[in-house]
C-alpha cells in the first residue's frame, strides 16, 4: 500500500467514526507528531547556517571520510 492510499483509507475511516473522544484521540496523536516535526530556530542559529551553506558554496568545507583519515593520521602519529 503506498502513502497516498494509506493517506485515502485513513481519511475515509475517520469520516465515518462519530465518537467525538475517539476523534480527539486521533487529533492529539496528530498534534504531538505535527509539533515534533516544527523545528524553531533562533536568529544566531539561521545565521550559523546560512553562513555554513556559504562555506560550502565556496568549496571550504572537507568530507567525512577525508577528515576521519586525517584523525587517524594524527592518532597514529601520537
């Protein structure tokens, strides 16, 4: 079954169900999972990536793998 079917069936259930405290139950379940996906960011932390998405426009920025290999450069160097 895809999403949008899912998402289909679903709808249709909950346009049958009458019991209103059933139907509340359903909305806080919503609720709690629509609050959880919001992220609220502060202006300092929108600044933090918007200048880290400049950085990595500009090629300053160095992959994962590279840096574990320079760590364990380093590490073994000790």
């Amino acid at each position: 079954m895809t999403t949008i079917e899912l998402k289909k069936q679903l709808i249709h259930r909950i346009s049958e169900i009458d019991d209103e405290s059933f139907l509340q139950a359903i909305k806080t379940i919503l609720d709690s999972k629509t609050q959880s996906q919001v992220l609220t960011l502060t202006d300092e932390q929108r600044l933090e990536i918007r200048a880290s998405r400049m950085q990595i426009g500009k090629g300053e920025f160095i992959e994962q793998a590279d840096l574990d290999e320079k760590f364990n450069k380093w590490q073994s160097s000790k």
